[in-house]
C-alpha cells in the first residue's frame, strides 16, 4: 500500500504493536489472520489518508513518444482514468470494499468478518459501488 519499503517497516512495527495490546480484545468471531489484515489495512489506510498521501508516477528521462499508438490503447488509458476519477469520488468505505475484493481478492465473507456485516450487505454495498461508478462513467462519456 506505501510502496516505501522504509514507510512499510515502520506501518509493520506500528501494527504489530497495536495488535500485541488489542490481542486480549480478539474474540474469535473471524480466524486470527483476518482479524491480523483488517487493523493492518484500517491503519495503513487512515496512516495514508492522514497524510494526504499523492502519488506521482516519475517520466523516465529515456520514455520515447511512440506516435504508433493505437487509437485502441489511448481510449483504454482514457477508460482507466475515468474509472479512477470515479473511484476518487465513492466513500472511503466504498472504495476499501471493492479495493479489498478485486485488487487484493478477498472473498464477501472475508470482507463481512473485516467490517463485522452480513455477506449479503457486502455483496449489495460492492454491486451498489459498481453501479455507481458505471453511472458516473455513462454520465462523462455521454
């Protein structure tokens, strides 16, 4: 999530210490590894939201312009970064859930152990997310 192997150490120690005082509070409703990811992945993501985090990919200093580019791949580029924009606008928690099933495949009941829901109300609150990003896409490219 940092892609800052330094930042990810300090994120582990810090984690690693939070659980080693929350590990009394564990009450085996999930197994102990999703109940381990969910605290790493609320503090990695409160860490970075907290601190407005903005990634910039760099320009190689040797990236040639390949003017053979199809017209294919630039409305694909386009297409990503319209879903992008769309994906800046959801909730965090919109965001979190379909980030967690699809970038880092998670399964709906290991999601629902992680935001202590009914595996019915994350398939809803994933399929609503969709569709919210499918109409905020239709809306742009009309």
């Amino acid at each position: 999530m940092t892609n800052d192997s330094s930042q990810a150490e300090d994120f582990t120690q810090d984690i690693f210490l939070k659980v080693f005082h929350k590990l009394e509070g564990f009450q085996q409703r999930s197994s102990f590894s999703t109940w381990l990811y969910s605290i790493a992945y609320n503090y990695c993501s409160d860490q970075l939201r907290q601190a407005k985090k903005v990634r910039f990919d760099s320009i190689e200093d040797d990236y040639e312009y390949d003017e053979s580019e199809t017209e294919a791949s630039l409305l694909h580029d386009d297409t990503i970064q319209l879903v992008r924009l769309a994906m800046s606008k959801l909730s965090d928690d919109e965001r979190n859930m379909l980030q967690l099933k699809y970038e880092d495949g998670l399964s709906v009941d290991e999601i629902s152990d992680i935001y202590n829901l009914k595996p019915s109300a994350i398939k809803m609150r994933l399929k609503r997310s969709r569709d919210k990003i499918q109409q905020m896409c239709s809306q742009v490219s009309v």
